[in-house]
C-alpha cells in the first residue's frame, strides 16, 4: 500500500483497506468535522456514553470514528473480547472491553453479517461474510474458510453456537436455508429452507439448547425443540398485528423460562409460553411506525429492556410496560446493540453506517 503524503506531513498513513481517518487527521482543518460513527460504550444504562475510536495498526493508530457496523459479539467467559462485523471494512475485535480495536487478519474488507463465539474456548470464533463462513482457532491471528455457498448471490446472514455443545453450529442464509454443522464448520448439511425469505438471526434457548428460533423476513419464526430435526412455522399468531410475519428478530430473555420477544416493522410482541401466544407491548410510537434495529434485555434483570431505532434509544426498567427515551451517542442511526453478561453488564452499541 502506498504512502499518502502531504505537504502538512502526516504522521502516519491512511489505510485504504480500511476506508478509516487516522486519530488527528480532523485537526488539520480550521473546523474539524465530528465523526459519531464506530462503537459506543456505557456502563450505567444509557446515562452517559463513551466512543471507542482507537484501532492498532501495528505501527500506527487509526479511528473507527467514522466506521459503520452491522454486528457486537462479546465472549460469554470473558466480558473483555469483544467483536464488531462491519459494513465494509471486514471484522474488528477488542481484548480490552473495547479501549482499542485489531483488524482480524485475513478479514479485512466487506461486510460481516454474524460472529459466533466458542462458549468454553475463547480463541475459536465463526465469522459470517458475503457466501463463506471463517474460523479462527488462535483468537483471531489466523482465520481459514470453513463453509462456501457456491450461489455467489448469496449470503450467509445469521450464525450461531449450541452453549452445550460447541461442535453444533447453526447458520441462516439470505435465501432462507438453515444449514448445521456437527464437528466445529468441517462439515454442514440442510436443515431447512423458507424459499426466498432471508433468514434474520438465530437464537439459541439458554435453557435448553435443543430449542433453536429464527426469525425470518417474511415466514414468520421457526422453532425447533429437537436441534433442527422439525421445524414449527409460527405465523398465524401473527395475523392481527400488520408487518409481524417479517421480524427482524427475535430475542429470548436469559433469564424468564419460554419467554420471548418478537421485533418488526409492528413493533414488539412478547410470548410468555415459548412462542404459541403472543402480545404486544405498547410502544412510545403507534404501531407500524418506527423501523426497530435492535432489542436487548440486561442479562442480570429481565425487567430492563432497551430497543433502537433510526434515531432513538428507548429504556424500559419494568418489562417494557412504560419507556423512557434516552439520547443516542450518534446521529446517524443505531445498527447493534448487545450486553456483555459479567461481572457487571456493559451495553454496547454499534452505529449504522454513514447516509449517502
């Protein structure tokens, strides 16, 4: 890569691989720009947000200040690794609770839909990019290819990992397959396939990790209770309520036994009987009105629940039953969201990218 100089003599160089501002670069001019893209950070539920921008580049710093990101992962054994798939600059981890960020070698550019974590060895990590699936099984320092959809129009756009048994992986494509693999991404086989709607993300229960849900854009949810064998196609509880049958995701709360969250265009429904009987929670906004990015529940009190839309960050301390909206770190829209579960939960929210 190639040098870029100025006059002005930068300290260090940008790299196009990454498309980021080095730390400083806004300096030169008379009236620096702020960037409110990259990763946020907050240890007290909103109140006040920190913006994670260093990136290591080996001999020098760069910024994620103006990055865009599609994905938070955060290791469940250790709240400090955590990992960020991105909108076109490949996938990014942080061993530091995000104080600074590494590029993954090997995974440098283009969008990263997924990551999945090992739950009992933190160097083993799946990455979900375009039509491939990557492992890396020394904590990012080597990451090979171990999955490839030869339908280069499509993507693998969920990716998860049985907490019981970390050999089962379950992958969702932009076509509506559900692929698993039983010996750590060696091999895979179908499962299950909605034809022509794109599989969400998938959630595996964290009680029983048999019962496997996938939200999909146009089906409804998928269930399984036997790891994939059947699959029950819940649609019709979602009739009465306009744009339900495409969620965007479905979340399963960690701690309350069957209950889940379903998110769409609608809104958000609640089941409190695994997914046969569904509610809906009454919102700030009218239903069918806002497009919701992301819900999470803090992984400690099930009471505290936290969405995300376009422009809003919306706070719930009683199970969704009153909101309190908080400003966002950003202005330009809230991709992710995800707590880390221990010792004490930190939520972290990733910036959709920059408006053309």
């Amino acid at each position: 890569m190639k040098l870029l100089t100025t006059r002005y003599s930068l300290l260090a160089a940008l790299i196009p691989v990454f498309g980021l501002m080095l730390l400083g670069a806004g300096c030169l001019d008379a009236t620096p720009v702020a960037l409110d893209g990259g990763i946020f950070r907050s240890a007290d539920n909103g109140a006040t947000w920190k913006q994670l921008k260093i990136l290591n580049l080996g001999t020098k710093l760069g910024s994620l200040a103006d990055l865009g990101t599609v994905t938070i992962a955060a290791d469940p054994q250790d709240p400090s690794a955590v990992y960020v798939g991105t909108v076109e600059n490949g996938l990014l981890y942080s061993l530091d609770g995000g104080e600074s960020w590494s590029p993954a070698k090997g995974l440098t550019i283009g969008r990263v839909n997924a990551v999945a974590i090992d739950p009992k060895d933190k160097c083993t990590v799946y990455a979900a990019k375009s039509n491939q699936i990557f492992k890396t099984k020394n904590c990012s320092r080597d990451w090979n290819q171990v999955f490839f959809d030869p339908r280069l129009d499509k993507v693998f756009t969920a990716l998860t990992i049985d907490w019981f048994n970390r050999n089962i992986l379950y992958a969702g494509t932009s076509e509506g397959d559900i692929f698993r693999s039983d010996d750590g991404a060696n091999t895979w086989r179908a499962l299950e396939r909605v034809e022509g709607t794109r599989i969400n993300n998938l959630v595996i229960d964290p009680r029983d990790s048999r019962i496997v849900y996938a939200a999909t854009g146009g089906a409804g949810i998928l269930k399984t209770i036997d790891a994939g064998a059947h699959w029950d196609h819940i649609i019709k509880p979602f009739q009465d309520f306009e744009s339900a049958r495409r969620p965007t995701s479905v979340v399963v709360d960690p701690i309350v036994a069957n209950r889940v969250y379903e998110v769409s265009k609608y809104g958000i429904l609640r089941s409190d009987d695994g997914g046969a009987n569904w509610k809906p929670l009454t919102l700030p906004t009218p239903p069918g009105t806002t497009d919701i990015r992301a819900l999470v529940i803090h992984p400690k009190n099930p009471h505290i629940l936290v969405y995300a839309s376009d422009t809003s960050l919306i706070f719930s301390v009683n199970e969704g039953t009153s909101w309190t909206p908080k400003k966002p770190p950003t202005g330009r829209g809230i991709s992710s969201l995800i707590f880390t579960v221990s010792p004490d939960p930190v939520l972290f929210l990733g910036a959709a990218a920059k408006p053309k």
